[in-house]
C-alpha cells in the first residue's frame, strides 16, 4: 500500500512538473515582450536585464535571450561585455547568431578580421545571404577598405553593385552600396571610375554629403578645381542639414569614412 502511494505521488509531481514547464514561445512572451520591451534600455538596462536574466532561468539555451541581453551593450558601445553574451547567443543557434555577431564585429566593434572570419565561416555552410539590409559580402568588403586591402573590397563591392542592378535595376540601386565602391576606386586612385560611382549614388540620394565630400577631393586630383570647390560647398551645406550615410545604425555609430558633420 506504501508503495501504491508513493508511485502515486511521483506520478503526480512529474505531471505537475511538466504543467509548469514553459515552452521557449512563452518564456520569450513573457520575459522579453511582457518585461524587458516595457523599459527604454537606455535609461533603464538594469531593469531590461534583470527580465532577461529571469528568462535565463527558465532556460538558457533560448538564443534570443542572450542576444537581446547583448543588444543594449553594443549600442553603448561597450562591446568586451556585449559580446560576451553574443557568443553564447552563437553557442546556442549558429545559424540565427552568427552572422548578427559578425555584422557588430564590422560595424560596432571594428574587429574587421573577426567579422571577415564569422562571415566566411558561415558563408561556407549557409551562403551569401543578407543582415541589416546588405549582403555578407558587403560587409566583408567594407572590414578590406578598413583593412587596406583595397583590390580585395573593390572585387566585393563590385560583384554587389552587378547582382544588385540584374535583379532590380539601376534606379533601384543601393546609394551605400555605390559609396563603398566609389571609395574602393578612390583609395586604388582610380578617380574618374570613382566619380562615376559617386554620381551614380547621388542619382538616387542627391544630398549625400560624404560622396559630394570624396567626389571634390577626386575632382581636385583630376585638376578640376572649380568643379571640386563647387562640390565641396555643396558638401558642407548637406553636411550641415543632416543628410549621412542612411544605414539605420548610424544613430549609434560612425561608419567607415563617413565624414562627421560639418557645424
């Protein structure tokens, strides 16, 4: 009889235990949307934080938690911390993670040959898809400017540019994009190839400043100097008004050779 009820007992703990089990939806529901989202991680980490962590302790493989733990960093720019979290977001789903992380190592943290490698690591498994509205191939080019591997980005940049205007056409060309292999021909001194990249960005965006800023400085070594001063004048009063890389992280962080605004 003894051992009647103590079956019955464990029977019932372990029914009641999985009645209390979350799944990974409802932890997310609950401990992001419900908790975290209701703070501005500005002003109030610790709170955003303190709602992650309490998720963590439902489980710690939900990726998303750890990712969103490390999100508030990077945008702090205190990337050592962030990342941190960021990795454990890779241990637990790689091909959600991973190029996310490598992004940030480009853009946030200026590991340019730590983003190189996350995004050819994972090219080689899951190809060259797109994050924050690029390719991976964009950002590898853009970690080789930085890098001075000039020849390597200008190659990247311009197999970009190609497939994006098979596939959508000319007007539908990203101006970044076109910025990017203007600056891959301007560093190789290619000037004039430059400014036709320069002028086909500002076809689709006429107030880029950081453009009209490169495209003078190509006109005065193509000995255009009035030109050069006509643009460069243009240059600072679209400087001033505000018109920069459009890219929407650029709320948080300068990106390579942008030019900061001119007062």
């Amino acid at each position: 009889m003894r051992l009647f009820f103590f079956l019955i007992t464990i029977q019932f703990t372990i029914i009641s235990c999985s009645q209390n089990k979350m799944t990974k939806e409802e932890i997310i529901e609950k401990y992001v949307k419900n908790c975290a989202q209701k703070y501005n991680y500005n002003s109030r980490m610790s709170e955003w934080q303190k709602c992650l962590d309490k998720g963590l302790e439902k489980d710690s493989t939900i990726a998303y938690l750890w990712q969103q733990k490390a999100m508030p960093y990077f945008k702090a720019r205190k990337y050592e911390v962030g990342m941190k979290f960021q990795d454990k977001a890779v241990k637990y789903d790689r091909k959600g993670q991973q190029d996310y992380r490598a992004f940030i190592k480009c853009i946030f943290a200026k590991n340019y040959e730590g983003a190189i490698a996350d995004f050819e690591d994972y090219k080689k498994e899951y190809g060259n898809h797109y994050v924050m509205d690029h390719t991976y191939n964009f950002y590898i080019a853009i970690s080789y400017l930085q890098l001075n591997q000039f020849k390597k980005a200008e190659k990247l940049l311009t197999g970009y540019v190609n497939d994006l205007e098979t596939e959508l056409g000319e007007e539908w060309l990203h101006p970044t994009a076109l910025f990017y292999l203007g600056i891959a021909k301007f560093e190789l001194k290619k000037y004039k190839d430059a400014i036709v990249e320069f002028d086909r960005a500002l076809k689709t965006y006429a107030e880029f400043s950081d453009v009209k800023y490169y495209k003078s400085i190509s006109l005065m070594h193509l000995g255009k100097t009035d030109e050069a001063k006509k643009v460069f004048a243009e240059y600072i009063e679209n400087s001033r008004n505000g018109f920069t890389i459009n890219e929407d992280n650029v709320v948080y962080e300068m990106y390579p050779y942008q030019v900061r605004k001119r007062k």
